[in-house]
C-alpha cells in the first residue's frame, strides 16, 4: 500500500467538505476539532503494518482535541464550550484492562479523529488543562498517558533513575513526569543536537545509541554499576536485550512500543535471573488521563510539542514523522 493514500481511509472530501454536521444522540456530545496530534502508530497503521485486519475504510488518528458544539439528551457530564480531549480506548474508564476496552480504541475497530466533528459518548472524552494550547493538549490521549501509565501507575519514586530511549513523544512525556516526582533520567538519541536539548530539559545523562551501540555499558557506569530504576522501553524487540542488561537487578521495564523492530532475540532469563518486572503498557484509562491533566495542571507542564502544521498539511506532517527529525509531539490545527 502507498503511504500516503488517504482516500483509502474515507478521507477524501473530508476537509472542506459540506457534509450535513451530525446530531449526538442520547449521552452523547457533538465535538468541533481544533487540533490534532500524529503518533507513532499512526505511520504503522496508514502503512498497512499495525493491524492487518483494520476494517477499510476509516478515520484515521486517535488524539484530538476540541470544543463540544452540541449536547444530546441526558448529558449531565459535559456542556457546551467545554474544551475537551478524546480518551484513546473509549471503553477504557478505569480499573484494569479489557478485551472490551482494547477493542475500543481510536482508529482500530471505530473510526479516529481526523475530522472536523466528531460525536462521543459522554464518558469517553476527558476536560483538558486550561493553560495548555489546543496543540499541546492534543498530544495528551496516547503519548502523555502511556508516559503516565508507565511511570507514575508503575509506582516510579524520588531519587529513581528512568531510562529514555529516543526522543519521540513517549519519551519526553516520561522526561516531564520523571521530573514531577523527583526522580532522574538517563536520555538515549540518535542526534547529538537532540542530546543537548534533552539535557536542557533537564535530563541528567544523554548517550547517542547510533554512535554508542553499546549504550546499555554506558547507562550502568552512569549508575555506578547498578542500572536503572526503569526503562520506558519504545525500542521494543530490537533494544530489550540491552534494556535487560541496564535495569537494575529488582527494576522495572515497561514494554512500550517497536521504534527497533519487532523481531529479534531476547534471552528471558536475563530478566528471570534479575528478578525484574515487565509490564506491558497499553496507554491507560480514562483515570489515569485525568489524574495526569491534574499533575499537569498544578506542575504546569507544556507538553513539547516539535512542530504545528495546518490541518490541509497533513500528509507532510506525517511525512515529517516519518523522517524522525521532531523532538516530541507533531500536532495539526483546524
Ligand atoms: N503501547 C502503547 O500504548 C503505546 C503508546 C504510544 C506509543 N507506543 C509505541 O511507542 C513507540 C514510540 O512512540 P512515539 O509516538 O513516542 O514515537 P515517536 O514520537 O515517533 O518517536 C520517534 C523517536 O524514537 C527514537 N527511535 C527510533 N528508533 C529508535 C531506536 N532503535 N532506539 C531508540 N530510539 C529510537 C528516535 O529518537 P531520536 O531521534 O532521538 O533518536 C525517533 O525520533 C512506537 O513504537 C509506538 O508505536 C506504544
């Protein structure tokens, strides 16, 4: 499948389009877009590589904000004017997850945000940040939460030590909510200009993973020998072996994503032997994205949001994610 061919997710005439705007029915609310924000996931799943059995033709992104337009009958939750964010499993409320909820994500079995309007139930939208702009609150449904999840629902403390690999939306979401709780972090990149930003940041260490292959020696000297707290893995198959070897003997990998690859060997008994604790981590719940905006809140956290392209741009900016050059989040405005 080419890329870019967007017509074949039932886009074409979307933006511009003169469509009748639709009604919300009975709990549900009628949402005008302001912005939106591209994730990793997204590529995979316009290049055909996510689910090979997503039901053709469909909306595609899952993270968007906007302003609710219209109320249907029996909406106590929401009203009109508020600013609100998609929850990235609609089905995912709270406690832990489900077939049910899996099944419920933007953009998998039900269409996405890439629209000007769109209708949600009322509990599957959660009310964003106020000092946030619309392209910043945009990146918090899948990157901000999964970063929450990981970390913070993981039980990360002060003094901890967190291990970044890359600098992708995930990651510097991890960066920010390490920082919250007083905990240090260990930045991986492919870019040194990236490593002096992410120190900027506030990163204590950064290591260039193309120039350093072996990273993983170099985040145990960083740690007198002992390795991380936790590692918010993104790399997947192609850097867990070395994410084995840089944890703590009793630490914390999350398994988050495949930026290296979802083939490889891995020997389990690495983490067997260092008794340490893998969790897979499927963004979060709706919980968890509303403890998340009240720590964003209160700490005033931005969200680091690389570029803003217009909505009509928005095969560029998915090649822009494509390249790998942004630092953060990528986010279009309507
Ligand atoms: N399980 C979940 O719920 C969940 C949720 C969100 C994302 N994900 C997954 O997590 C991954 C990251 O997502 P994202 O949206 O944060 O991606 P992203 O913003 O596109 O991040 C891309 C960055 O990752 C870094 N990277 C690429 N290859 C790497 C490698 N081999 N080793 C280390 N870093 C590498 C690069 O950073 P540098 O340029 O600095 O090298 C690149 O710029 C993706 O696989 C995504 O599908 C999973």
């Amino acid at each position: 499948m080419q890329v870019f061919e967007l017509q074949k997710f039932g886009l074409d005439g979307l933006i511009g389009s003169d469509r009748a705007i639709p009604i919300p029915g009975y709990g549900e609310v009628l949402v005008k877009l302001k912005a939106v924000s591209l994730n990793y996931r997204d590529l995979l799943i316009i290049k055909g590589l996510y689910n090979p059995n997503l039901p053709l033709p469909i909306i595609p992104l899952s993270d968007g904000v906007g302003e609710v337009v219209k109320v249907g009958e029996n909406v106590t939750k929401v009203q009109t004017g508020d600013r609100v964010a998609s929850i990235f499993m609609q089905d995912w409320l709270s406690g832990h997850l489900s077939k049910k909820a899996a099944k419920s994500a933007l953009c998998g079995e039900i269409n996405g945000v890439l629209a000007e309007y769109v209708i949600f139930p009322e509990d599957s939208i959660v009310s964003v940040p106020q000092h946030l702009t619309d392209a910043e609150a945009a990146t918090l449904p899948c990157a901000g939460v999964t970063a929450w999840n990981a970390l913070i629902e993981g039980g990360l403390k002060p003094g901890d030590t967190v291990l970044i690999l890359g600098t992708g939306g995930v990651s510097l979401f991890s960066l920010q909510f390490a920082q919250i709780v007083g905990a240090r972090v260990i930045a991986t990149s492919s870019s040194e200009e990236k490593l002096v930003r992410v120190k900027e940041l506030g990163a204590f260490a950064g290591i260039n993973y193309q120039t350093n292959p072996h990273w993983e020696k170099e985040v145990l000297s960083l740690t007198e020998g002992v390795g991380v707290d936790y590692i918010v893995e993104v790399g997947g198959a192609g850097t867990l072996a070395k994410s084995l070897k840089a944890v703590r003997f009793g630490g914390n990998i999350s398994l988050i994503g495949v930026l290296a690859g979802t083939q490889a060997q891995v020997n389990p008994l690495l983490a067997v032997m260092k008794g340490v604790s893998i969790r897979g981590i499927y963004v979060g719940s709706k919980t968890m994205f509303t403890a998340m905006n009240k720590a964003i809140a209160h700490n005033q956290i931005h969200p680091i949001v690389d570029r803003t392209f217009p909505i009509t741009e928005i095969v560029s900016a998915l090649k822009y994610l494509e390249s790998g050059s942004h630092f953060g989040k990528i986010s279009l405005i309507f």
